[in-house]
C-alpha cells in the first residue's frame, strides 16, 4: 500500500516504520521543521508542509494513496486532514486518531473517518481486558460502529467449557476469530475444546453483542451491557 501520515511525532514515526517494516509505501507530512527528522525513518517520504492545506496534499498526491492517517497531536487538525483526504482526494481509507475522548463524537463518516483510535478508549478497554472475566469487552470498533472487535474470559461456569467450538451456536454476523491461552494463540478449528480462563476473540456486528454473550457465558449474561 500506498500511505500518507499527517504528523511526524511519536506516533506518526512509530506507524510509519511499523509499515516501512512490513514492506509499505510511506510518506510522512509534516509542518514543523524542528519534526522532520528523516534520519529516525529513513525508508519513508518526508515532506514539509501542512496537511491541512489543499495545495499541500495536493503537491504531495495525496490521491495516489490507499490510506491516510491523521496521527497528529491535534484532533482539529486531525478532523480537517480526514475530510480532505475523503472528500477532495477520495481515499478509500481514512484512520484518524483521537487524542481527547470527549472529541471522539467528532470522528464520523460525516467528517471522512472510516477507522477512529481514541488511545483513551483503547487503553481503557485493555484494563477491562486485563481484569474481566464472564462479561463481553468491547476493544475495538471498525466501519463506525458497524463492526467491533469484542473479547470474552470464560468462567469455569460457561456453559461450553470442555466442549468443541464446533458445538458453539454463534448467532450470525459473528465469528470467532482466536483463542488466547496462556501464552498462545489459537486459530480455532471445529475440533478445539473451550477451556476455562480462555480469552475469546470475536468479530461482530454491535446489534448481535448480546446474542453472543448469551450464548458463550449463558442466557443470564443476555442483560448485561457491552464494556468498552
């Protein structure tokens, strides 16, 4: 892929060379001088300019890439480069982040924001993780809230303990995606049985949340309301 990151701070750096790294095209706009610092990723694109100028992501064929990030420190900024990338350039995928949760109502389609990260929200949810047994955590979520990414610690007492995951009736729209044991991670297959204390990793729609506590911690959990 092709991908522009506004903001060449800590984040915007460590993306870029997490995708240097995995063989992508980058390029890094940046506006302050003091930023640019091509030698911290040198396989990158640096670029002196504001990406929140028209001419600029022009200049910099902004058009051209697969992805923008919006990594800033700034959630205006933040905001203003995510709808011009959209709206002027269409680029099909827009990831914004989100540095103060109380803005992260901002970070919609409405404003060109296909995937928001609020690092408040995240770190929250890891906590949750990290903490949570016999309830639903909310991680993540993709497609503005049409997909999220949910885990489940079961308890000793869900009803598919010892069972194989084939025998697990997944409401649709959901799928279980990985199994966390100990230190490992398991693609699941049919065959696998469910231990207690295993972390489940789902993908699924917001609206069938429920259906999916409900099955895997039992019909008692169906009230509960998603964390995260």
């Amino acid at each position: 892929m092709r991908v522009a990151i506004a903001g060449a701070g800590n984040v915007g750096r460590s993306i870029a060379a997490e995708l240097v790294g995995n063989g992508h095209e980058v390029m890094l706009i940046e506006r302050s001088p003091k930023m640019l610092r091509p030698e911290r990723v040198p396989a990158a694109e640096w670029i002196l300019a504001d990406a929140c100028e028209l001419a600029s992501l022009e200049e910099s064929n902004v058009a051209s890439c697969d992805v923008v990030v919006a990594a800033t420190g700034d959630d205006k900024v933040n905001l203003v480069v995510s709808l011009l990338a959209k709206t002027e350039f269409a680029v099909p995928r827009v990831v914004a982040r989100v540095n103060r949760a109380e803005n992260e109502w901002l970070f919609t389609e409405q404003w060109g924001v296909d995937v928001s990260v609020s690092k408040p929200r995240l770190m929250a949810a890891l906590v949750e993780e990290a903490v949570t047994v016999g309830d639903l955590v909310r991680l993540m979520t993709f497609r503005q809230g049409e997909a999220n990414l949910v885990e489940i610690t079961l308890p000793p007492t869900a009803p598919y303990v010892g069972l194989p995951v084939r025998n697990v009736p997944l409401p649709r729209d959901s799928a279980l995606v990985a199994i966390l044991r100990g230190r490992r991670v398991l693609v699941p297959t049919p065959d696998d049985p469910l231990e207690a204390g295993d972390e489940l990793i789902f993908v699924c729609t917001a609206e069938v949340e429920d259906a999916v506590r409900a099955v895997i911690l039992g019909p008692d959990a169906a009230d509960r309301r998603a964390v995260g």
